[in-house]
C-alpha cells in the first residue's frame, strides 16, 4: 500500500503542476502573447518533433524481454479496449438526432489527449519507462483516430480517401519515430552522444510547452449553451471515468501489471482530444459543443485522473 500511496502524491503534484502551467497558458493566452498562428506552430513543433524527440529517448535502453511482453500484452489490451470503446459509444448516442453533436458525442467519449496531456504525466511519475510503455497508446490513437475518428466526420468511403488515411497513419511522425525506437531497443544500439543529448533536450520540453499550449487554448474558452446538455455530461463521464475504469478491467484480463498497466491507464483517462475541434472544423460544422466538451473535460481530468489511478489496485 505504501508505494500506491507514494504514487499518488507524485500523481497529485504533477496534477498541481500541471494545473499552474496551464494557468500559465491561459495568462499568455489574456494578455495576448500568442495569437493563433503561434498557437497552431507551436501543436505542429510539439507534435512533429517534441513528441517523436521523447519517444526516442524512452526506447534508448537495454532490452528486456519482460518489457516487450508487456508492451505486446497492453497493445492488444488497447485495441480490444477501443473496439469495446466504439460499440458502446455507438449504443449510447445513438439516439441523438443532430450529427455534428452525435460524432462529437461519440469522438470525445472514444479519444483521450493522451499524446498532450498524457506523456507529460507518465513521463514524470516513471521516468523512460513510463514513456517506453505510453508509445503503445500513442500508436492505437493514431491508428484508430485516422481511421475510425476521421471517418466520422469524412463519409467519403473512396478507396483514394481509405489509401490517403493508411499514408497519414505510416507516415505519422510519432509513428515512424515508434519504429525506430523499437529498432534502437530490439538491437540495443544506442546514438552517438551529441545526437542522443540533443534528442533528450527537445524532449524534455514537452511537458512545459503541452501544458501551455493547451492552457491557451482553454483561455478561449467560454461558458456555453451547450454546457447544460446531458449529451455533453455523459461524454464527459464516459471519457473522463468509465472508459478508463473499463480499461483497467480489460488491461488487467490480459495480465498488463506494474508500470505497463499504471502508464496505459493514465493515457485512457486523459481528457477530451483536442483534435475533436480541429476535425469539426474542417467539417464546417458548429464548433462550440466541441469547444465546450474539450474545455469541461480538461478541466475535470484534473480531479478525475488521481481518482481512477487511485481505483487500479482495487480492481
């Protein structure tokens, strides 16, 4: 019970630090320092380069055939967990009548921020290792969100759209960078210094410049009409506490433990992907339920993460 009860207290400050930078953020956001132009740049550099940057770095270390196990063991966990994910997220909403709120609806409760939100946090409660295990999450939301989330709003069934979707998903950044990991940890190779010291440098911003980053897109945030609607509060629950509680289940079934099942657990309980806004823009739909349900469901992630971490060794 000891080492849970350490693990919380090292979860609760991250969540206070994690809160204070995005304060810091939603402060940069108000006084007009980053417009969003500079918003935009910063999610591509965070994205394209940061995120691959770290993912690298976790893979630098010596093989274990224990890990890989456990890496196979939570992938498979995750894509049943996602599967599972979309049939009840379809039964759920499948009564409401608007389309732009039902694929909101059923995007928000399926996808967590994980890449933003949930690598800064593995990565500081665990260290290489916590990332080394979050990799598996990222590759199923990249795979699953360039499927199944964009044909939500893309109903063009063309099989050039389906070949233009399988080209994003391979040539993914965090994706390509998942690979090359792999071969560096399989083979046991390592950088040349100066070029691994760079690759953990620009890793190492992830956390601060995340957190920013969305703590200025929070700052533009309003209470809206659609914060009373059941629709938003049930997405919110789903994503935020039933899905994760779920995941522990299924990831647990399947013999995921220690680190793997702490570090998959704490990427599902992310909140609301940021991605729901930009998808429902490119859509030219009404963009403010999704604002909404991203901004509430951050913003609750913040009480809700500790609260499912704290669930995992009771069940």
């Amino acid at each position: 019970m000891e080492p849970l009860i350490m693990n919380i207290s090292v979860l609760n400050n991250q969540i206070i630090l994690i809160f204070l930078l995005m304060l810091v953020g939603v402060l940069i956001n108000k006084i007009g320092f980053m417009h969003p132009q500079t918003a935009n740049d910063l999610t591509n550099i965070l994205l394209n380069i940061v995120s691959p940057c770290l993912i690298i770095n976790a893979f630098e270390q010596s093989y274990s055939a224990d890990r890989v196990q456990q890496l196979l063991l939570a992938g498979l966990g995750i894509i049943a967990f996602y599967l599972i994910e979309i049939l009840l997220a379809s039964i759920f909403f499948k009564k409401v009548k608007d389309s732009n709120l039902q694929r909101i609806y059923k995007y928000g409760s399926i996808f967590s921020n994980a890449g933003f939100m949930g690598i800064p946090l593995v990565s500081s409660l665990f260290g290489k290792m916590g990332v080394f295990f979050a990799v598996v999450s990222l590759a199923g939301f990249n795979i699953f969100n360039w499927t199944y989330g964009l044909s939500l709003f893309n109903k063009d069934k063309s099989n050039i759209k389906k070949l233009s979707r399988l080209k994003t998903v391979l040539l993914n950044p965090n994706i390509i960078s998942i690979f090359l990991g792999l071969i560096l940890f399989i083979f046991s190779v390592s950088l040349p210094s100066t070029i691994s010291q760079t690759v953990k440098y620009v890793g190492s911003i992830n956390t601060p410049l995340s957190m920013i980053v969305i703590g200025n897109s929070l700052g533009n945030i309003k209470i809206q009409k659609e914060a009373k609607s059941l629709g938003i509060w049930l997405t919110v629950f789903l994503r935020n506490i039933l899905f994760p509680i779920l995941a522990i289940v299924v990831l647990e079934f399947l013999g995921v433990s220690g680190v793997a099942l702490d570090t998959t657990v704490i990427m599902m309980a992310c909140p609301v992907a940021g991605i729901v806004v930009l998808f429902t823009l490119q859509n030219k739909d009404d963009v403010s339920p999704a604002i909404t349900l991203m901004g509430i469901s951050t913003i609750l992630s913040l009480i809700t993460i500790p609260i499912v971490f704290y669930l995992i060794p009771y069940i």
